[in-house]
C-alpha cells in the first residue's frame, strides 16, 4: 500500500515540519487550510499519525510544492539516513513540466537549504518568468543553459555558477545537449 510506503522514512514529518516553517506557517495556520487539528497536524510532524495520500495531496497543495516531493524516498540502511543519498535513492521533485527532471540531492528538507540535481532537456524551457523569495546559486554540470536574471540575459556553460537572490529568473536549453546543473536553494522550496 502507498501509504504505508510513504510513511517508512522518518523524514516525512520532519520535512512537512520543514516546509511549513520555510513559508512563514503556524500549526494553527496550516490546520486552518487544511481543517483539521492542530494536534493532528503536530502528530503527523512528530511522525506519531500516518496522513492518507488525500491528506498528502492537501498538505502539499496547502504548502504550494509538488506532491511527488512527499512520495517515493528510497529505504535507506539505518547507519545512512539523514546522511548519505545514494545516486539510485534521490527523490524526484518538482512536476516534470517544461523539460526539466529535478531530484533532492539533500538527505531530507530539514536544513536551512536545500540542493537540487536539475536536467534540463534540449529544447525545452520555462516561458515565464518566476519570483521566488529564496537565495539560490546554481553551477553547471554539463552543456550550456540561457538564463535570464532580473531581466538581464546570460548564457553560461559547464563550470559556470550563477546567483538568483529574490528575483525574477527563466530559463532555456535551446541547445543539442541536456544541461545538468546543481542547485543550493534557501529556505528549501520543494
């Protein structure tokens, strides 16, 4: 059963706990979207009340981040949880939309960031332009992304690092290769 999969890892309240403070979010805020209560809330933060997967996909919305962030983190042996991230084990975020396949290079969300292992297809590309009140640098991997930060226009290439700090940024791959890149993003945002 799904459920009781999600509910393997001990970070599935720990990273809801996380999320929720990262925007700014009270107990009594999250249960007021949400309608439930607040002791509910705390229990399933404290991992001590499994949420169904309707529960998760309202939780998720209620926090603005993708439903597949709460789902499918791998079993990890007890001596590495929380610390290590094996390269098969990443936990897929973010929709798939646009071209872009992103996986959770950190252990959970419980930090004061996060980091992101982002490919970006050939071809593919954000349309518009997003804002996000975060601080986030990226270096590339591999192959060459277009970027457009704060209205001003870069093409950087494998090696290169960037900074995205509180304003508007899109991106396009218009080239061959995928574009591999690794994100540090704070407050976490997935």
């Amino acid at each position: 059963m799904i459920q009781s999969d999600l509910t393997k890892t001990k970070s599935l309240g720990a990273d809801l706990r996380a999320l929720r403070k990262s925007r700014g979010m009270t107990l009594s805020e999250l249960a007021d979207i949400l309608e439930r209560s607040v002791g509910w809330i705390s229990q399933v933060e404290r991992d001590l009340s499994e949420p169904s997967v309707a529960d998760l996909k309202q939780i998720a919305k209620a926090l603005g981040v993708p439903v597949s962030i709460l789902f499918g983190q791998a079993q990890t042996p007890a001596g590495e949880a929380g610390v290590i991230v094996r390269s098969h084990a990443r936990r897929p975020i973010g929709s798939k939309a646009d071209g872009l396949v992103e996986e959770l290079l950190s252990p959970d969300l419980t930090d004061d960031f996060e980091m992101v292992h982002s490919t970006f297809d050939p071809g593919a590309s954000m349309q518009e332009a997003i804002t996000r009140e975060t601080q986030e640098v990226g270096y590339l991997v591999s192959g060459a992304l277009d970027l457009e930060i704060d209205g001003r226009a870069f093409t950087v290439t494998a090696g290169d690092s960037f900074r995205i700090k509180g304003v508007s940024y899109r991106w396009a791959n218009p080239y061959d290769a995928p574009a591999v890149a690794i994100w540090v993003i704070a407050p976490p945002v997935y």
